[in-house]
C-alpha cells in the first residue's frame, strides 16, 4: 500500500507521529524543488534517512570527526570484499571502531538529517508500506528513533494553509455493493450515502435475488461488497434468519467476499452467529423508538454517514473490533484512517463535526462534540445512547473551574476523573450514569483560536482509554479547517460587499 499526498495537507511532523502511532514499516519519500529526500521506519521508528547526493558517505563522515583513522579504510575495504560485510561492521571488526560510538554516530547524524526536513512546507510526500524486513542498509539504527527524540526542543512552525486538492489514498474495498435490504428508508438513505462516498449501489430486497445478483457479479469477475440486514425471510420461508443465509451463501462463490450485516438486535451472540458465517462486521441501527418525529432523518442520516465513512476510508475491513458493540465500525488501519479523513475533511460540503465524531468513535465508547462560542459550549453531536439524546440541544456554561474550560484555556487535552464541583455539574448532569473514572477533553484549535471541545469516555465498559495522540493531530487540522472556512465566508462577504458598492457607485 501506498499513501500520497502534499505537505501542505500534512505537516512533516505530523506524517512522524501518524507513521509511528501506527507503528508502520515503510519508507517516507518527500519530493521537492530540493530533490528527493527519503525517510525509513521501522515498527514506526526512525532508522534511516537520506538527503539525495548531498548526503554524507558514513566512512567520509567518521574519517571527518576523527573517529577513524585514514589508514584503517583500506584494510576495512579488503574485509569487506572478501566478507561482503558493511564497511562499518568490518571496521568494528579490526578493532578501528567501536559498535557504541556507532550508533551514537549514526544517531546523531539521523536525527540532525530528519530535524533538517520539519520546516518543509512544499512538495509532495509517498509512504510506501513495506511488508518484507530488508536487511539493513550500511548506518541504519537497529533501534530506531521515535519522533520526539527529533521534534523535541524545536519551534513550534504555524498551521500550513489548506490545500485545494486532499490526499488520494487507493483502496482494496470494491466500489460495488451490493445491499440487500427490506427497509425503505433505510435503504435509501444508505444507497444515497454510498453514492455520494463513490460506490456503485445495487439494490434488492430479498435472500434469492441477493443470491442471483452476488453470482453475476462473480461469474463476470467483478469485485463487490455485500451490505445486508440481519433480519431477512430465509428462501424456504421457514424463519426470518435470511441476513445469515445470505452470507454463508454469498461467501460459497466468493470466499474472500467482505460483507457488513446491519440490524436492530444488539445482543453479543449476534457478532458470533455471524462471525461464525463469515461475515466481516456487524453493525447495529439506531434506535428510532424514542426519538421525536423530526429526529428521525439526522439519526438515519448519521448513520448512513457513519457506515459510508467506515467503508471508503480504510482499505481493509478485515481487521474489525468485533468487541464494538453498539458503536461505529473499527477500521484495521488507522494510517489510512486519519489520511483519508482528512480528504475528507476538506472535501467540498464535507461536514466536519460528522467526520471529527467518526474518527472519535474508533477511541471512545461515547462521546460530544460542542462549539464554543460566547461563554457556552453548545453541543453538535453525540454518540453512545443514551448520551446522544441527553446532549441533545445542551449548552454548558463555560465557568472557571470546569474540566472543559481547562482545555479550552491550555489548548491542550485534558485527561482525568470530572471533578464533582458545582463548575462540573451542569456536564456531569447532562453525562449522566455510568460515571467515567477516566474522560478526555481535546481542544479543536487552529493556532491560538479555540473553536471547539471534544469529550469522550469509556464509561459503559470502564475500559482505559487508548493513546489520543492521532486524534489531536486530527482535531488540529479540523481547526483549520474551520478557520480556513470562516476567512473564506469573510473574503466572499467582502466580495459581495465591494461588489454592491460599485453597482451602487455606477447607476
């Protein structure tokens, strides 16, 4: 796999983190007016990089810093010849150089060759997955760095501008799907969705047909996924077990077949009866009892959203968290993820609270995303029932004291038990039970403008939260975003303006 983009959408820094948090083996190719520089990780560590023909040869390097001696190269050269061992390792073998100095060389120069890279703002970038373990390159560090050994101690470099085209990052997922499906509603809604996500939707609505089409689209070789409802009439007419059915029989013709099973039930034997058909995620509907009637098109719509966004911004979904219950789909790689997310992001009429709400899914079991604006926070989205309903519509009080003015105030993300005082309560009442031992609150800041607060927690499994750090990188280009958004709607407020004053001027 390959992911591409520019470093006017991803800041270099933050390709580091992105590549170690996933923990990604691979080389960081950065393409420029200054040539092509190359970057390699390793388990998502730095252990080797280049700058092209400017870069130093290591024995010129350790002949320069008087480490080795002149005449210790030519002997080093013949053992290396007659070995086919790096020069380094012949060196350290005669005795000329010790491992430790090594890798304190070696280290010392990676890291003064990557920190030269960080305020790179233009070109492109490519990071090539590597799924073999080559063997290492003559100065490459068996250990690697992590990106703070390099980014630390640097100045911080201001928010690139955005971009006017996002990052393309190529899928294994087909775009055809197949969606078999008695619901009305439902159905079209996430036929809609899948059409505006790029997807080539075909539509039936019972077992045997879903069965015809599947073995067309085999027998002509063309890829597809299959998304179906759980609650089907089976073709004898014998039971309503047809979502099952569907997939085991789907899967006899095509057994590397991805396929994602929606429905109502939200009991755990439901994700093992059709793990154990071969499906690959289930994902249970919102619960449309007790909603109001004009609540009904936003649940369903974020819903499809949801599920569109889980199937066009991974490219294998062969990975799902089958632990997730009644919350959004787990994609398997989150580098992919956060890349495609932010194309997303930017896309036109992309909605960024929908897409800050889909990444926050893959670490919170429950979560709210609020607006800060005139002293409030005023909420614009929720997930995990019953919190959606309660954050419906609230607007907090922003008072000195509360957890989510301590974000806001540091920009920073907050990590902590919600203090039981009166400027926590009005929160704490909305939250409701369970109570969380542990919640986060990240900032979504653009440089020194706050524009919203994230909250999130675990509290229905008690569970730990994850490492947050791609969330924050996200929230950051989600402030951006935002900004960017608002200058644009100022430019072309001004446009108008100006544009009004000269008609005025000449009639």
């Amino acid at each position: 796999m390959s992911v591409v983009g520019s470093l006017e959408d991803l800041s270099f820094p933050d390709i580091l983190q992105v590549v170690h948090l996933s923990r990604q083996s691979g080389t960081l190719i950065l393409s420029g007016e200054g040539g092509e520089r190359r970057v390699r990780f390793r388990n998502g560590l730095i252990c080797d990089a280049s700058l092209g023909a400017a870069g130093p040869r290591l024995d010129e390097l350790l002949v320069r810093r008087g480490l080795v001696a002149p005449a210790a190269l030519d002997p080093a050269r013949r053992r290396r010849e007659q070995t086919g061992e790096t020069l380094a390792s012949a060196l350290i073998a005669l005795g000329a150089l010790s491992q430790e100095t090594l890798d304190n060389v070696v280290r010392e120069e990676l890291r003064s060759m990557v920190r030269s890279l960080v305020l790179l703002q233009e070109g492109e970038f490519r990071f090539v997955v590597e799924e073999d373990r080559a063997a290492l390159a003559e100065g490459t560090l068996k250990e690697g760095l992590p990106p703070d050994s390099i980014l630390s101690g640097l100045p911080v470099q201001a928010a690139p501008d955005w971009p006017p085209d996002p990052p393309t990052v190529p899928g294994r997922v087909p775009r055809r799907v197949l969606l078999v499906s008695e619901r009305s509603l439902v159905t079209l809604a996430l036929r809609e969705e899948l059409l505006r996500a790029g997807f080539e939707a075909t539509a039936c609505d019972s077992v045997t047909e879903g069965i015809a089409r599947a073995r067309s689209f085999a027998e002509r070789g063309e890829p597809f996924l299959l998304l179906c409802d759980l609650i089907l009439p089976e073709q004898a007419g014998t039971g309503w077990h047809g979502g099952i059915e569907l997939v085991k029989a789907v899967r006899a013709s095509v057994p590397d077949l991805v396929s994602l099973v929606v429905g109502e039930m939200r009991h755990p034997s439901v994700a093992e009866a059709l793990k154990a058909a071969g499906a690959s995620g289930y994902l249970p509907l919102p619960d449309l009892g007790p909603l109001p009637m004009g609540d009904v098109s936003v649940r369903v719509r974020d819903f499809c959203s949801q599920l569109g966004s889980a199937l066009c911004l991974t490219d294998d979904l062969s990975g799902i968290d089958w632990n997730a219950g009644g919350c959004s789909i787990r994609v398997a790689d989150p580098m992919s993820l956060l890349w495609g997310l932010i194309g997303e992001l930017h896309a036109e009429g992309g909605d960024v609270a929908l897409l800050v709400l889909r990444l926050a899914a893959e670490y919170f079991e429950r979560a709210a995303l609020f607006a800060v604006a005139d002293g409030k926070a005023a909420c614009r989205g929720a997930f995990g029932a019953p919190l959606d309903a309660r954050m419906r519509g609230a607007e907090l009080p922003l008072d000195e004291g509360s957890i989510l003015v301590r974000a806001i105030t540091g920009r920073e993300t907050c990590v902590g038990p919600i203090p039981a005082d009166a400027a926590n309560r009005p929160l704490a009442d909305r939250l409701g039970a369970p109570n969380a031992p542990v919640a986060a609150v990240l900032p979504v800041v653009s440089g020194q403008e706050v524009f919203g607060v994230l909250y999130g927690d675990n509290a229905p499994s008690g569970a730990p939260l994850a490492d947050l750090r791609p969330l924050e990188i996200f929230l950051s280009q989600a402030g951006l975003a935002i900004q960017n958004a608002l200058l644009r709607r100022r430019l072309e407020s001004l446009t108008a303006r100006d544009g009004r004053k000269r008609g005025r001027a000449t009639a």
